[in-house]
C-alpha cells in the first residue's frame, strides 16, 4: 500500500528483484522526462546548465531516483482487498511533475516573484531533498509492502516504526514537501497552486486509506492514530 501503513506478506511469495542496471536506467528515464518539461519551462534548454538551481535540482531528483531504483525491494503478492482511485492516483503522479517547469516558467515571466527569492528557490531546493529523503526512508521501511494503491494484503501487520512513529503518512508528507520545494524552487509563486491541489488529492487518500485500515486493525488502528497525526507529527495525544 501507500505510504501511510505497512502490510505484511507471506513468507512463501519472494518475488525476483529487478535487475540493477535496468532499474537505474529506468530512473534514468525519468530524469530525463523530468529535464525535459523543466526546459520546456524555461523555453531554453540550454538553461539546465546555466542556472545552478536547476542544476541542482536534476542533481537531487537524479540522485534521489537512482537511490530507490536500487533500495526499494521486490514487490510482494498481489493485494487481498483493494479500493482503486485511478484519479487519485493520476494527480499524485502529474501534480508533483509540474511543480518545477511551472515555477520555471514563473520565474521567466517574472511572475509572483517571492521575497527574497534567490534565498527562497535554494530553501526550496533544500525541502525537494529533504522531501525525497523522507519518501524514500518511508518506502523501504515498508520493503515489499509498498504498493500504489490502497489495499490490504493477507497476513498482515501494521507498520508503526521508524518514520511512521511520527506521522501516519510519511510517505505523502515528504512527496508533499518535495512538490512545495519543487514549486518555489526558482523564486517565483506562480507554481504554489500546485501542491496546494497535490494536498487535496492526499487527503482524499488519505480517507480512503484510513477507512481500510480502521476496518482492518480495529483497536489497534484507533491506539496508533490516538498518538500520530496523518502528515505532521501529534503535539498531544488524542482524547
């Protein structure tokens, strides 16, 4: 499932894991795809080697992406209960590709220009790796619980250490803070709708996510959510 719960699976399904160099260049594959609507963004090419944000940027994503083509483990058995939200899911995966050629193109517009917007797109840039990070450490703690989709697996256990002692969703929160650095990323907040509406879509997953899981784990569901907050960390316990 998503980042915002873990599943255990049968010890008997071990998948195959997918060759390295195969995974990487598939990251590889989306470097480019992500270098190439930045540019678009800029409408110059040539500005992916010219401004250090950017260069930066593709330095982060390309890092980031090559690092879980090699971490995140093989995929378990096929889920036993499953609540496909195919928009959902479309959202989650186009609003994050947005954020930074919108933010280009807002910068080259000089539109919505920030204060202090050179400090501002490198505090952004910082977020997108700090964002990146959090994703990453939430997916391989889940390992081969992770899927795409919310859904319950047999035999399963629900995942309460590491990031997720903090927060019930670490997984959407660091998307969700790369997506706001991403957007701010080269000083303009002309991209800022767009992880304002990747919120949105969250929470709607969010719901459906936490409705399985409350049917699932009953008392013990209600315990851990009594004592995390879904995307930022519970000052207090819940009545």
């Amino acid at each position: 499932m998503n980042p915002g719960a873990g599943l255990d699976y049968p010890a008997r399904v071990t998948p195959p894991r997918p060759h390295p160099v195969r995974s990487v260049v598939s990251a590889l594959v989306v470097l480019a795809l992500d270098a190439a609507l930045l540019a678009l963004g800029f409408g110059d090419p040539r500005m992916l080697l010219i401004d250090p944000r950017a260069l930066a940027l593709l330095v982060v994503w390309g890092v980031a992406g090559v690092a879980l083509a090699l971490l995140r483990p093989a995929r378990g058995q096929a889920p036993a209960r499953a609540r496909p939200d195919p928009f959902v899911m479309v959202a989650l995966f186009l609003l994050p590709m947005a954020a930074a050629p919108l933010g280009a193109f807002g910068a080259r517009r000089a539109l919505f220009t920030l204060p202090w917007a050179n400090t501002v797109s490198w505090w952004g840039i910082v977020a997108v790796a700090a964002g990146l990070g959090l994703r990453i450490a939430a997916m391989v703690r889940l390992g081969r619980r992770f899927a795409p989709v919310v859904a319950l697996q047999d035999r399963h256990a629900l995942e309460t250490g590491g990031p997720y002692a903090l927060v019930r969703h670490p997984g959407y929160l660091g998307a969700l803070l790369a997506c706001l650095g991403a957007s701010i990323a080269f000083g303009s907040g002309f991209a800022l709708p767009v992880p304002a509406l990747m919120l949105v879509a969250q929470l709607v997953r969010v719901r459906r996510e936490e409705r399985l899981l409350a049917e699932a784990f009953g008392e013990e569901w209600a315990r851990y959510a009594s004592r995390t907050g879904a995307l930022l960390p519970r000052l207090l316990p819940r009545g």
